[in-house]
C-alpha cells in the first residue's frame, strides 16, 4: 500500500509548436499556383489543479514526469497543425508550488485553484502567411517553437479543521483513531507516526444541536493527527519543518499534554515548550483557536492528577477509556464552527504573476555576445536561412525588435561574433 507523501518534485514539459509546411498550390489548367503552406498548431499547456479527488503527492513520488501533446505540423492546401491536448495534473488541496530557488509560484489552496505550470510552444507559420507584394513565392516556413520545461518542488500542507499537537507519545494517534475512521499506528514508544493523518469526526444530530451553528452546520469535521513535536522543531530538529507546516491552515488547535509520569514533563512545562515552537514557527499559530487538554489520564490516578488550571487546560481525557471524549467532541464543533462563521481558515490562493520575458537580451559569451530572448529566437527560427528571403526577412525582424541598438549597448564592434539560438554570425551594424 502506497504511503502518504507530502513533499515531491514534478517536471513538467509543454508540447512543442507543430512546424509550418513549405507548399504551393498545384492545379490542373493553373500554371503559376501560389504559396499555400499551412501553420503549425500550438503545443499543449501544462496546468497544476488542486483538487479534493487527491490526498497525497504519492503519485509523484517514482513517475515525477508530465508532458502536454505538441501540436501538429502545417500541411499543403493551407491546412493548420491541430493544437496540442493541455494537460492538467491534479494534485492536493493545500499544495504550494516553488521553483527549485525556493520562491513560492502559487497557494493551490481550494479545489479548482489552478498553475499554468509549463507554457506550450506556438506553432510555425506557413509560406502562405509570408506572401507579400513583393514575395511572391515565398519558399520558407517557420520552425516549431519548444515548449517551456522545468522542475517544480510541491510541499503538501494539510487541509483540517482541527491539528492535534503534541510531544511523542501523547496519545493523539489514539485520540483521533477513537474520533474517527483513521487507524494510524498506535504503539507505546515515541515517533509511532511520522506521517500525518486525516480524520472525519460525525457528529451526529446530538452533535448538530451543541453547535453554534445549529440545522446549517454540515456535522462534521477533520481533525489531523501531527506527528509528535520535539523541543527545537522550529529550528528543523526531528523534521520539524516538515510536521510544523501541516498545522499552519488548520481552524483550531488542540494542545494534548501528557499527564502520565512516562512523559517526564510537567504538564506546564510541555505547554510552555510547544507553544513557543508553535509561536517560532509562525507567530500568527498563537492567535488561532485552541484548546488545551490533559491526556491519557486512564494512567493518573484521580487524586494525583494536576489540576486543569495548572496547566492552561480546560479539562482532561482518555482517548482509551473514552473519559472526556464527549465534552471534548463538543467543544471542539463549537471552536471549528465560529471559526468557520469568522471566515477564518484556509488561506486564498495567491494571484501568480508571470513576469513578462525580455523581447530581447544581450549578454557577453566569450570572445562574441550571445542574443537571448524568446521574440528574438523566433525572428530566425525559419526553415530555411540560406534563402535570400528568409535571411531579409530574419534580419528586418531582429532591427524591429531593437537587437542591433541592444547589440551597441553591450560594447559589440563590427565583426564581433553574434549567436542566436543556433545562429552563429558576424555583426555588421546598420550605418
């Protein structure tokens, strides 16, 4: 059975654009036919949609692969290439999308908040598209454009209503095995979970009427099991980074302290540790709803137990013997419920601006410069360039796009070497 994984990688590849055709009309009883070479079709987009059918990065984990179709080639008789298929790679609620230096691209917070991820390549024109007054018959065609590529870092944040935080061996896989359907591993030594859990808690039409909310309340809610925070988890310790960050989009927390003389611990002293974790992590998690309880209190005696108040708690539970778990039950649909009507929870997607590419760049590469630029690449990406025609036509493309003034701006002289794409060539300024 395939394990939660809440961090992977993706590459992603656009279609590449279909090539424009080279043709000209033959006819019967039509001795001079003109140009008719058809475009080539757009590549594919790659899009990253969040989505509530998907709970993990699993899928990711051994095939982090997705490619879009690239579009089809232009044909003679000015048919056009078809458009490549999108491909829309559905991932988690609750994902962020980071490039590999670490800048967040996109929140993919809610169900349908979508990435374009990768940008298909446009397609080719044909010959026909060049026919001019004074081109009759145009001989050349544009080349394909490749689509975008990269690789992508997906981080998981958990979508709850309810975070259970806690030391190692707290009894929170308890707690919300007994709330719900999850079964995490339970076993009487620290770090038994070291993946989260999601649970659904029903409440039931008892549990309808303790809510705020009454008959509008769906009678529900999750609840997340977190991996045991140890002291130092803000600073990464014990992967600390990697359990803290499930608790930042829950509605309410819920502290368990440790009553049991196992932990070592007072039960102040752990509150005291994990709130300044939480607080050092993301100082905005100490504003958000809690509550505080004492756990596994089946293994206190009743007079030997410390008092709530001692501790910040409001009462105590055991998630074995069922002690508590009622009231507990209760307070926690109240919490999520106001939360819920304050509007408090989950964060909006960030709007994703992509910054608009340099028509044209010019940087220095060795003993010539190097012309960069996605317009400027395609000025000469023509089938073609030892036609007279294709190279007028690529040289007044590049004029147009400024590459001759960029080209001064740099330092180049007459005869320095100029690339562009796979273009290599001798600068000769305008006079």
């Amino acid at each position: 059975m395939p394990g939660f994984v809440d961090e992977a990688q993706v590459h992603v590849k656009a279609g590449n654009g279909g090539a424009g055709a080279v043709a000209f009309r033959r006819e019967a009883h039509v001795s001079k036919g003109g140009p008719d070479g058809g475009d080539g079709g757009d590549g594919g987009d790659v899009y990253l949609e969040a989505s509530n059918n998907v709970v993990s990065l699993v899928a990711f984990e051994d095939h982090p692969h997705r490619r879009a179709g690239d579009g089809g080639h232009g044909g003679g008789k000015r048919k056009h290439g078809r458009r490549g298929d999108d491909l829309v790679v559905l991932v988690p609620e609750g994902t962020l999308v980071r490039n590999f230096d670490g800048d967040l691209l996109a929140d993919l917070a809610e169900r349908g908040d979508r990435l374009l991820a990768a940008r298909g390549g446009r397609g080719g024109k044909g010959n026909a598209r060049f026919l001019t007054n004074r081109l009759r018959a145009p001989a050349f065609a544009e080349q394909a454009e490749l689509g975008e590529e990269r690789w992508l870092n997906l981080e998981l944040e958990l979508m709850a209503d309810v975070a259970v935080v806690g030391f190692p061996n707290a009894g929170k896989s308890t707690l919300v095995s007994r709330l719900s359907a999850a079964r995490p591993k339970v076993a009487e030594y620290p770090f038994t979970t070291l993946t989260p859990h999601l649970g659904v808690v029903y409440l039931g039409g008892r549990g309808r009427r303790q809510l705020t909310g009454g008959a509008e309340s769906a009678g529900q809610f999750v609840i997340a099991d977190i991996p045991g925070l140890v002291e130092g988890a803000a600073l990464g310790r014990g992967l600390g980074h990697r359990f803290l960050r499930h608790v930042e989009r829950a509605r309410v927390l819920l502290v368990l302290v440790d009553l049991s003389p196992s932990e070592g611990r007072p039960a102040s002293e752990q509150l005291e540790i994990l709130l300044s974790e939480l607080g050092q992590y993301r100082p905005a998690l100490l504003e958000r709803p809690r509550l505080v309880v004492g756990s596994r209190a089946d293994v206190v005696p009743t007079d030997e137990r410390p008092a709530p108040s001692s501790y910040g708690g409001a009462f105590e539970i055991s998630a074995a013997t069922g002690e508590g778990i009622p009231t507990l039950v209760g307070r926690l649909a109240d919490l999520v419920e106001q939360s819920r009507a304050a509007g408090r929870g989950p964060r909006r997607a960030p709007v994703v601006h992509r910054p608009l590419e340099e028509a044209v760049s010019v940087a220095r590469e060795g003993p010539g410069f190097a012309v960069s630029g996605r317009d400027a690449l395609r000025a000469v990406a023509l089938s073609d360039l030892t036609d007279p025609d294709a190279l007028a036509l690529a040289q007044r493309r590049l004029r147009r796009l400024g590459v001759d003034r960029a080209l001064q701006r740099a330092g180049a002289r007459r005869g320095d070497p100029v690339s562009i794409g796979g273009l290599q060539f001798e600068w000769e300024p305008d006079e």
